[in-house]
C-alpha cells in the first residue's frame, strides 16, 4: 500500500462496556451539560431507553426532555421538528439516543441551533462557523457508525436527495458503545444494520482516499463485524457478540470519516429513494457486484483476498442468504426498464468519486443489471 498522506484528529471519546450507559450523567456534566435534549426515535422510546437515560440525567442533577420522532432516513423536517423543541427548551447538550437517523437528526439539530440556516445550507464540509455543543452519542444499533463521524446525512424533504453535512465541530464529543442497549434490536434492524457496518469496513479499505489510518481501522472493523454478525444471527442474547459488532460498527465509522465510501452506497441510495429498500438492504444487495467490479484493478483484488481468503463477493452473498435478505433487486420490484433512471441517480452521489474506480453511467447501468 502507497502511505498516503493523512491528517488523523481524534475528536470523539470512545467508552466501551456493558452497563456504560450509566455514565451518561456524569459524563453530561462534565461537558457542562444543565438543559439536554435526547434524540431518539419510537422504537428506542418504547423499549424504554430514553426513560433510563432521562433518569440517569436527573440523578446527575440535570434537566432533561425527549425528542422522540426520528424516523427512518431522517429528512429536514425531522431536523426542524427537533430544532423547535430544542429552541424551546434552551438545551446546552445533546444527545443522539438510537440508531444512524437519531445520531444524525442530533448533529443536523446542532447545525441550525448554533448556526442559524436551513439544513442545505450545510451540504458539504466545514460551513459551520460558529461553535456547535457538545453532543454524546449512543448508539443502539450496530452498523451506520454515526457516533464516530462528524457528518450526518440528512434528505432533502423536497427533493429526497441525501445530504451528506459534515463539520468537524459536529462530531460528538464522547460515543458511549454499551452493547447491552443492543441486544433488544428487532432480527431484521440486526441483520440491516449489521449488513451496513460490514460494507463500511469493506468500503473504506478500497476507497481512492483509504490510509494507513483508515486501514487499520476498516481491518479491525471487518474483523469483529464479521465474528460478531454470524454469532448473533445464531443466538441474538449473545451479549459478547453483540460487542464485537458494537464496537466493530464503530471502528467502520472512523475509518469512513478518514477514507469515505464507494460505488456499493452510491447505488444504495437510489434504492432507498425510488423503491423504499431499508439502507442496509440496499447496500448488501449491491455489495458482491461491487466488490467484482473493483476487484479487476490488481491491487484492490489483492486488499479483498487479504480480508477473506476465497471468493469475497460470494462471502458476502452467503451472509446476505444467512440471514435470510434478499440477493436480487427484483424482489423490490425493479425492472430492467428501472436500470438507466437508478444509474443516473448512482452516478451523481457524492460517494461514487471515492470509488477505487469511479462508475460511469453505464457501469452503473451494469452493476444494478447483475443484481437484478
């Protein structure tokens, strides 16, 4: 590997273990927290996880109120609906409690309150100019990896296009990784999400942008993801498993904020917008098709057998048939008439330009036929 140059700022404390949500009081105040907001979203509310964490917080002696209505792919109306109750409340911190579209509803909400605008205003990096608060994350899944990036992407609730909305002052100050919070996750958010984490990892190690950095952590991501993922598809309880992909989730996510993405998400994306495929589906389904067409360059056939000794592509459509996900985008009702309209949509995401080699039109035209 060509050592690339890098420039590698830690800005988020990782606190990993069992019952860790615990802390989460203490490590409020710390951040000179007294008024907080916790983003979640219905499923994480009903499991009662905002009532623990709201407890906590009132223990710690702080005030605390709930913003409970993300929803799945979070667009700017969700970030308008948190920023009016945040504005209201006059929150100092604030915490992203749930998956992906909580963490980055959090982050969005955090632009617009300390700086003013509209979401749009956002898309790209580094256009907050004024200081954001502190912000601890929480995940609840395994798999976007949001607590470790300073980006949240947000869709457009006109448009439906996905903004990617990255500052480094949006990153959350402390990611609190308590695999206990994991275990009640409905078979197929695991498998999803689980999905999503080991695509990051495999993403991130090919990208045109990959480091020395990026590449220790997409190695030890895929690591734990993929001894974790096949445990938990055998037993869900099993706590120590759901470590492995906690933690593995959120290595991915640190090597996507220092080497970015690829082609497997550029196609997800146009899925989830015209046919509603759930995000991890999108991109599993998309992943071994991506993997080939990458792996004709030598040296990105050779990173792919140094993480899986055997035929990568297949390994991944044998996890998607384990845990029982589609592998043909039939099954989501796309037809060959669907193709060019998808790739054209593929080709104008932001992650295409980080592929180890970037899809043209028909390329993409080509991927999204062999998955059909």
């Amino acid at each position: 590997m060509s050592l690339t140059s890098f420039d590698y700022q830690p800005r988020t404390r990782v606190i990993f273990g069992n019952g860790t949500l615990t802390r989460l009081g203490e490590l409020a105040k710390e951040l000179g927290g007294k008024k907080v907001l916790i983003v979640s979203d219905p499923g994480i509310v009903k499991a009662g996880y905002t009532v623990r964490a709201v407890s906590i917080l009132i223990q710690a002696g702080l005030q605390a109120r709930v913003f409970g209505d993300v929803r799945e792919n979070p667009s700017t109306e969700d970030v308008d609906r948190c920023v009016t109750i945040a504005r209201e409340f006059g929150i100092d911190l604030i915490i992203g409690l749930g998956g992906g579209s909580s963490m980055d509803t959090a982050k969005g909400c955090n632009f617009i309150l300390t700086n003013g605008g509209r979401m749009q205003d956002y898309w790209g990096t580094g256009k907050a100019s004024k200081p954001m608060l502190p912000m601890i994350a929480v995940p609840t899944t395994s798999g976007t990896g949001s607590e470790c990036q300073s980006y949240a992407l947000i869709s457009d609730a006109v448009t439906h296009v996905k903004m990617a909305c990255g500052d480094p002052k949006a990153a959350a100050k402390v990611a609190l990784l308590d695999p206990e919070l994991t275990v009640s996750q409905p078979p197929r958010v695991t498998v999803c999400t689980g999905m999503d984490a080991l695509s990051h990892a495999l993403e991130t190690a090919v990208t045109n942008k990959r480091n020395a950095i990026s590449t220790v952590f997409s190695r030890e991501g895929f690591r734990l993801c993929s001894a974790g993922f096949s445990r938990v598809l055998k037993n869900p309880k099993d706590l120590e498993a759901r470590g492995l992909m906690l933690l593995g989730a959120a290595y991915a996510g640190t090597a996507i904020e220092n080497s970015m993405l690829g082609a497997a998400h550029s196609c997800a994306n146009p899925l989830t917008a015209k046919f509603n495929v759930v995000h991890g589906e999108a991109v599993g389904v998309m992943l071994p098709h991506v993997i080939r067409f990458n792996a004709t360059l030598p040296e990105i056939a050779a990173i792919y057998q140094s993480y899986h000794a055997g035929d990568l592509a297949a390994h991944v459509t044998e996890l998607l048939k384990a845990a029982k996900m589609p592998t043909q985008l039939r099954h989501y009702g796309v037809k060959e008439a669907d193709l060019p309209s998808l790739a054209e949509m593929a080709a104008k995401q932001w992650t295409a330009q980080f592929n180890p080699q970037i899809p043209t039109v028909e390329d993409f035209v080509k991927l999204y036929r062999a998955a059909l």
